[in-house]
C-alpha cells in the first residue's frame, strides 16, 4: 500500500537526485560551510578574471568582482534537477551582491537538457529577468543550443541574449553594465582588448593619455585598440569608442592608430565598415593609420601600402614609415611615432 505521507514531488529515482532536489531546503539558515554533500547539491559558481584575464572560480581564487556584472557557472552533477534549489542558489547569491545588475550564467558544463531540466533553466531565467536583471547566457553545447533551440527559449530570451563564448558575452554588455561609471576598475576589463586614447608624448610618440597624464587635442580623437578585433571584440570597439566621443563633444576627427590591431575576420570587417559610414554620417571623419598588409587584405584593399587613399569602406588610411619609405611616421619600440606638434 502507497504511504500518504509520501507524495509523488518527494519521489526520486536515484540518491543524487534526492539530495540535488533536498539540499537546499535542508540547508536553509544552516551555518555549515563543509557539508560532505555539497558537491552533489546544484550550484551557481562565480568567476572572475585573474592577472591573465583567465576567468576562474572567485572565491577559491580570492578574486577581485566586477561591481556591475556577475559571471555565474551552472555546477554540479544535477545543476538543474531542481528548480527550488537552483532559484535558492541565485537569491543567496544576489543577496551578497546587491550593486549587480547584470548576470551572465555561463553552461559550459551543461551538455544535454532533458525536457525537465530545460523547463527548469527557462523558470530560473524569468525570474531573475523578471527581478530587474539583464539576463544573459554563454558557453552553450551544441547539444545544448539544439535543446534550447526548439523550446520557448529563443522567444524569452530575444535578441542579443545568448552568446558562443563568455568572452563574447562579457565584451557585448561591459559598456552598458558600466555606464553610470566608466571609470570603475573592472577585473573583467582584462578579459578584453583596451581601448586607449593616444597624445603627444614628449619623447615625440603617440601614448597612451591617460597613463602619462598628457593633454588630449579638443578636435581630433585618436586611439589605439590593443588587442584582436574580430567578431567577439569589434562591437566593444565601437562602444568603447562611443564612450569617448561623448565625452569629447567638439572633436569631428577620429584617427585610429591600427598597427596593434589582429585577427581581424570578414564579421568584424563588414561591422566595421557600417560602424565608419554610421559615424560619417554623423558628422565624423575616420582615419587609420599604420595598417598592416593582414589587415588590408582582410578590408579588401589590393591597392597595396604606398601612398594615403580613402578605400571603398568611406575611411582614410594613412600608411606608416614602417610601410613606406619617406614621410612623418616613424617607429619607435613598435608605437607610431609623429612629430612634435599638435594632433
């Protein structure tokens, strides 16, 4: 005979589903920091970003946490077994964080949803969604994507929601997440290329303003990207980019020093040549200078490196000493150096 007091939510086919779906609620206002159980329980990990720009396990590391943004990676062996305990997972969590207002859960240990657990991932969504965060989601399997794929999940989630890779995910929202203070010291800033505004050094180079406290000419913005721009960083650029020219209202001239620039793909390609027409058509003028032979082949450029010239994407490129023999352009420990005048 069925015992009553057993209902059927209490029913478990194996032990570790028991104590994934139990934990939490057994724990509730417990003090125990070392149960033996607690690797089976469902857990949200938070990374963050070491001196290498490696994101690892924050608090197993000590890690410094980005203010704005938190990096929260499904653990255990039945992370979404239970809703109850996954959602008590997220409230713990967002209690110690209070300032975040943006999530990134990362499911790159999630290799295949069943229907239950995929009812349970969409649940844990809406709600933080609907607690006033940004929600986003990255490191999917493609198992995962497929699962995902043919559920509601696509209309939840919109646009812009989902991502291949954290990095990815990281570079889309760093901007928006920080800007009531862009100046914030973000661990997360490693994890991506930075975007440096560049002045006349008195040792006649162009450098990074604000480490060597230079002053920045009120007319033209020049900068200098520091890193890959492909398909996971060249939206940040732009962004980033468009952070400093609100803040420089008078300058209509926009010179990017592209020497330091790499791995650059036919997406960031194509987005940056609408990002350059957007920008003239603005009311800007866009400049590259210094662009390696890799770089123009991935423009479409065949016209080689000699000589200036405005290409078919609406920007002037403006080629190094480096390149070319004669000219004002030189180079000194691999950064472009200019006479010594004003920008």
């Amino acid at each position: 005979m069925f015992i009553p007091i057993l209902r059927h939510e209490n029913m478990y086919p194996t032990q570790m589903m028991a104590i994934a779906a139990i934990y939490a609620r057994a724990h509730a206002g417990s003090s125990e920091g070392n149960c033996p159980l607690r690797s089976l329980a469902p857990r949200l990990t938070e990374l963050s970003a070491d001196a290498e720009g490696i994101l690892r396990n924050a608090e197993v590391r000590q890690l410094r946490l980005c203010n704005r943004i938190g990096l929260l990676r499904f653990d255990g062996p039945l992370a979404l077994h239970s809703r109850k305990a996954i959602q008590s997972e997220f409230i713990q969590w967002a209690k110690t964080r209070p300032s975040v207002r943006s999530v990134v859960f990362l499911a790159d240990r999630l290799e295949k949803l069943d229907a239950h657990e995929l009812e349970n991932l969409i649940s844990l969504l809406k709600e933080v969604r609907n607690a006033g965060y940004r929600v986003s989601l990255a490191n999917l399997s493609d198992q995962a994507q497929e699962d995902l794929a043919q559920s509601e999940f696509a209309e939840l989630a919109g646009s812009g929601s989902t991502y291949q890779t954290d990095t990815l995910a990281i570079a889309d929202i760093m901007v928006d997440a920080h800007v009531d203070a862009p100046d914030e010291d973000c661990p997360l800033q490693s994890v991506l290329p930075r975007l440096i505004e560049l002045s006349l050094h008195p040792d006649g180079s162009l450098r990074d303003a604000r480490r060597h406290g230079l002053a920045l000419c009120k007319h033209i913005v020049a900068v200098r990207f520091d890193g890959p721009l492909n398909f996971t960083t060249v939206r940040y650029f732009e962004k980033k980019l468009q952070q400093v020219l609100q803040r420089r209202g008078s300058a209509r001239h926009i010179l990017i020093a592209a020497h330091t620039l790499a791995g650059l793909d036919s997406a960031a390609v194509q987005e940056f040549a609408r990002f350059s027409e957007r920008l003239q058509r603005d009311g800007y003028s866009v400049s590259l200078s210094g662009l390696t032979d890799e770089a123009l082949e991935a423009l479409g450029d065949d016209r080689g490196v000699a000589g200036d010239h405005e290409d078919h994407h609406g920007f002037s490129h403006h080629p190094s000493k480096a390149q070319h023999d004669g000219g004002d352009d030189t180079w000194q420990g691999g950064r472009e150096s200019h006479p010594k005048s004003c920008l």
